[in-house]
C-alpha cells in the first residue's frame, strides 16, 4: 500500500471489479492496490472496507437523526461518527477528539472533500461511484487514516447516488399517480 505522502497531488480512479461474484470498488495507485469498498447489499447502506493492513464497516442508520458508524471489522465500538446534515455534508467525529468536515466544493455536489478544522483540504472526490476520481491534497501527508478517509468518502459519494436515485423515482411515481 502507498504512503498518503506519495499520493499528493495525484488523482486516482476509483475501478469496479468483481472477485467471486463481489462487486467491489478499488482504488489504485499504478497496480499496488490502495483501498477497497464495497457494498454488503445492493441497495443496503451496510458496506466493508479493506486497506493493506485494516478492514473497517460502515453502516448509515437513523431517519429523522442519520448517522455512519465507522468500525474496525468484528468490533463493536464506533472508530469514528458521522453525522450529516440534509444537504448531504457533514461532520466526522474520531474517538480521539479529531474532527473533519464532509463538504461539497462545487456547486450542484459534483465534487466533495475531507477538511480538517484548519480549513485544509484532504482529499477531494468527483464522479459517480463507478467513475469516482478521488484527487489527494498535500495536508494528506499528516492524516493517519488516509485510506479509511477515501473508503468513507467513497461511500458516501455511493450513498448519495443511491439517494437521489430514490427520491428520482419516488417523484415519478407520485407523478405517474397523479
């Protein structure tokens, strides 16, 4: 797995591939695979994540107050909560007192990014999932949980696609209805 040192400045495509009838999304730097997310289900919001050294799950829950839980595989306690607020952006809660910023930096979210609460970008992402290029700023370089933030990203980039997927074919529905 690459150091974040030597991902800045890069732009790296997130690839779908499948292994075993798994559909996974892979991102990677040349042919040294980075981080890898997958959803458990379809259209679940249950999703696990592998790095070179770490497994994470991420799992949205809640309706009127949603949140993501971020384990480390087969544990119980949260590493981390993120609460977004209905526009989609949000706040990354460490257990260690961290916190980052989810934020839309484009107009019409067609691009997001991990900042820091020194206004600094990490990493900023654009695309839909299956075309998601995740883009890795030089304040990466101090991030121990560099690859747990691009697999978080990714899934929410994936929630988000998912959402306004729904919400596209409720309203055609109730106008099909009408």
């Amino acid at each position: 797995m690459p150091s974040p040192s030597k991902l800045i400045d890069q732009e790296l495509v997130w690839e779908k591939t499948r292994d075993d009838k798994v559909k996974w999304f892979v991102l990677r730097q040349g042919a040294e695979e980075w981080v890898r997310v997958r959803l458990v289900r379809s259209w679940g919001t249950l999703a696990e994540a592998r790095a070179a050294s770490a497994a994470w799950t991420f799992k949205r829950s809640g309706v009127f107050h949603p949140h993501v839980t971020v384990r480390r595989e087969g544990q119980e306690e949260n590493l981390a909560l993120f609460t977004p607020s209905w526009t989609g952006k949000g706040y990354l809660d460490f257990a260690d007192g961290r916190i980052l910023r989810w934020q839309a930096t484009r107009s019409f979210g067609r691009e997001w990014a991990w900042i820091t609460g020194d206004q600094e970008i990490l990493m900023r992402f654009q695309g839909s999932p299956g075309k998601c290029r995740t883009r890795f700023e030089s304040a990466i370089r101090s991030e121990k949980d560099a690859a747990l933030l691009a697999a978080l990203g990714h899934y929410l980039i994936q929630l988000i696609t998912n959402d306004m997927a729904a919400m596209a074919a409720a309203a055609g529905a109730a106008s099909a209805a009408s």
